[in-house]
C-alpha cells in the first residue's frame, strides 16, 4: 500500500506482522507484574541441570571449545546421539549423514518446516498445540492447518479429523507425542493408526519428540520413524530442554533420511553455522552419565502428574490422564467462566498462574494448562488456593 512505509511497522514484512504474538507471553507479563506467585505456568523443569553435564560445559570452555564445530555438529555428540536413538527408540542413524545438532527442538522446528515446505504447501498440526507451530509454518511460506484434537479422545489426534482437512496441497504433518499441552501420550496402537494415514496419504511427518523419556505408567514411548514405512518420510526431533532440565543450553537434534537433513543443515549452515559448542560437549556428557538423575526427575514428575490430577479431580475440575510431558490440562468451562476469565481471576485473586487453554489454540478453549515441572510443596499451596477460587466461583454461581 503506498505510504505504508512511513512508519517503522510498514517495513516489517506482512507475513510477520500478522503472526499473532505467543499467547504465553503475552499472559506472562501479567504473571510478572504479580507479587508472590505460585507459578504453574511454565513449561521448564524446576530442577537444575545435573552437575556432570554442567562440569562437562565448563571443562570444555577451560579446555578451548570456543570455536565453530563442523556444522552439522561435534562428530562424536552424533555418534552419541545415533547410540542413544538406536538404543532408545529402536531406530538406526547414519551419524555422517543423518543427523544434524541444533540449537534446541525450537531450531530443529525452523529447520524441518523451511527445509520441506514449498511456498503455500499446508501443514497439518493438532491443535491444541505447542504455540510455535503455526507461526513457523507461516514464516515459511506454507499455510497452517490446524486439525482439533477432541478431549474425549485423551486429545490423541485422530485420523479421520485429519483426513477431513487433507487436500493436494497438503504437504505435512506435525505431530508432538507427549504433547505439550494436554500430556497426551501416544500408546502404540494409536501411533500405528496416525502412521498409516501418513503412509497412505504420501505425508512428510516432522514428529517433536521432545518429552519422549517423559511417559508414566511404565508406558513406553512409541518413536513414529520406528514404525513400518515412517523412517523414509520422518524427520525426528529431540533435544535436551526437559528431560536432562537444559532450556538454557539451547540444544537439541534432527535425525532423518540423508536428502532431508542435507537439506535442513544447508540452511543451518547459513543462518546459524553450528550449535555452541561448548553446549555440544555438554550434551555429549549429558547422553554418556546421568541416567539416575534423569530417571529421578521422571520419577517426580510422575508423582506430582499423580498429586495433582486427583487434587483436580476433587474439585471437580476433570482432565484425562496425561501419559507423558509435565502438564494437566483440566476442563474449568463447567465453572461457566472462559478460560482467560479463570486464569486472570486466579491469578489476581489467589496468586497462581496457570495458562489458558486457548493461547494452545482455538481447540483448547475451556480448559486451562497447569504445569507440574513446580515442587510438590508449592503444588500443593497452589491446589489450596485453586480450591478457595473454585469454592467461590461455584458459592457465586449457585
Ligand atoms: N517442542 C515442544 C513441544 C515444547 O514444549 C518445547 C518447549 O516448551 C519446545 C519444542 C522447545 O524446545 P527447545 O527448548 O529444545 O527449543
């Protein structure tokens, strides 16, 4: 339009300015204009990164890991990686040629949707979903479709909603296993279903792992490149953040066929060069040691997802089990009060953050997300205050 550059905004381009900002943040700044809050907000292990993965960092800064690595990243991290991926989930990696280190699954995520995508190819994703998804596709020049997950089926996506959005344009599926933000896990057979659209469909599956070593119920996790027909049309990542407790290292990885990670590390080798690598020595000691304290932090989370599901449950605020991840997504709409009415309401009146349900997308609307990565002591003050907010609203209502 002429005239639109007149002012700084008319010089961003269109796709950006109109990506809507994360609803996280944008309710974040609110948590943090509120003195004393029990958070159950965020979506990052409340523990600290075991001390043999920091050692490792720092060692490698003494010893003078300051310069770029090879791009695709340190040869023996992925090698390690091919040993821990093989081993884990039952699928093999050539680590010369089919992997690539990134800067967190967030960079892997760029990488996957700008490498696959063709300008206006859709992209299917469950919704609700991990807030990053829409966006990145738009900033690829691909079109977001995002397909609802229904709360009666656990928020496990199914392949009938899917096929009722898939046309010839349709390029890609996104999917996130334990999911952020409902916990749904995928049991195997439900993996085998989701595979075999894919298969039949011809797709491209870009599969974020991220919470893989994170199930409950001694449920394994499914890995869908492991699965009949998916190694050849899957990229798989996976990184660091939260089952070692490393959001601020910034690490993570892609594994796939040679042709697409060729083609995603071509882009990373511009737009970022490598990892950091000190971080990448760290991520190597963090898949050679500390498996005790990995399972430890699982073993918690499992015990406060137990906690609080039942607290919730109790006041009559239902959520299906979550099979992985750290979060309940219960339903409050039976409070008659939208999802941000009940987050803002909590958070001025008690003190507690929790995110709502809708900031994950449309589909999440009437529920809200309540991380468990919080210490039992604290989750148990917020169930408190929770209760005397519900036993008000209710007390109101009737
Ligand atoms: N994918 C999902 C589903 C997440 O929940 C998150 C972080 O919350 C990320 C990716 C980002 O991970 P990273 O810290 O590895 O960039």
């Amino acid at each position: 339009m002429p005239g639109s550059r007149s002012r700084p905004e008319g010089r961003v381009a269109r796709h950006v300015r109109e990506a809507p900002r994360s609803g996280i943040r944008a309710f974040f700044d609110l948590v943090s204009a509120t003195p004393d809050v029990i958070s159950l907000g965020i979506g990052e292990p409340d523990f600290d990164t075991p001390w043999s993965i920091r050692e490792a960092a720092v060692y490698a800064l003494e010893h003078g890991a300051t310069h770029y690595s090879a791009n695709a990243g340190l040869p023996k991290l992925r090698r390690a990686i091919a040993g821990y991926v093989g081993r884990t989930f039952g699928v093999a990696y050539d680590p010369e040629s089919e992997i690539l280190v990134t800067a967190g699954v967030s960079q892997g995520l760029d990488l996957a949707v700008r490498a696959l995508l063709d300008p206006g190819d859709e992209a299917l994703y469950p919704e609700p979903s991990y807030v990053a998804y829409g966006p990145l596709v738009a900033f690829a020049h691909g079109r977001p479709v995002a397909v609802p997950a229904r709360a009666e089926a656990g928020f496990r996506i199914e392949p009938e909603a899917l096929a009722a959005r898939t046309n010839a344009r349709t390029r890609l599926l996104l999917l996130n296993y334990p999911n952020n933000p409902t916990g749904a896990a995928l049991p195997r057979p439900a993996a085998e279903a989701l595979a075999a659209f894919a298969c039949a469909r011809d797709l491209t599956v870009v599969s974020d792992e991220i919470y893989a070593e994170l199930t409950y119920d001694g449920e394994p996790h499914t890995c869908l490149a492991a699965l009949p027909g998916m190694r050849e049309r899957t990229v798989l990542l996976h990184g660091f953040s939260k089952s070692w407790a490393m959001t601020g290292f910034r690490i993570g990885y892609a594994c796939g066929p040679a042709p697409m990670i060729a083609a995603m590390t071509k882009i990373h080798q511009y737009s970022m060069l490598c990892a950091a690598t000190p971080v990448q020595e760290a991520a190597a000691a963090a898949l050679a040691g500390p498996g005790a304290e990995v399972a430890a932090m699982r073993e918690a989370y499992e015990a406060r997802r137990n906690y609080a599901r039942s607290a919730l449950a109790d006041l009559g605020l239902p959520c299906s089990r979550p099979g992985g991840a750290f979060y309940l997504f219960p339903k409050i709409e039976g409070l008659g009060l939208t999802a941000s009415a009940f987050a803002v309401g909590l958070l001025e009146e008690e003190r507690v953050a929790v995110i709502p349900g809708d900031a994950f997308g449309a589909a999440g609307a009437g529920h809200v997300r309540c991380s468990f990565a919080t210490g039992l002591d604290e989750l148990k003050e917020a169930m408190a205050r929770i209760a005397r907010f519900v036993g008000r609203r209710r007390a109101a209502g009737s």
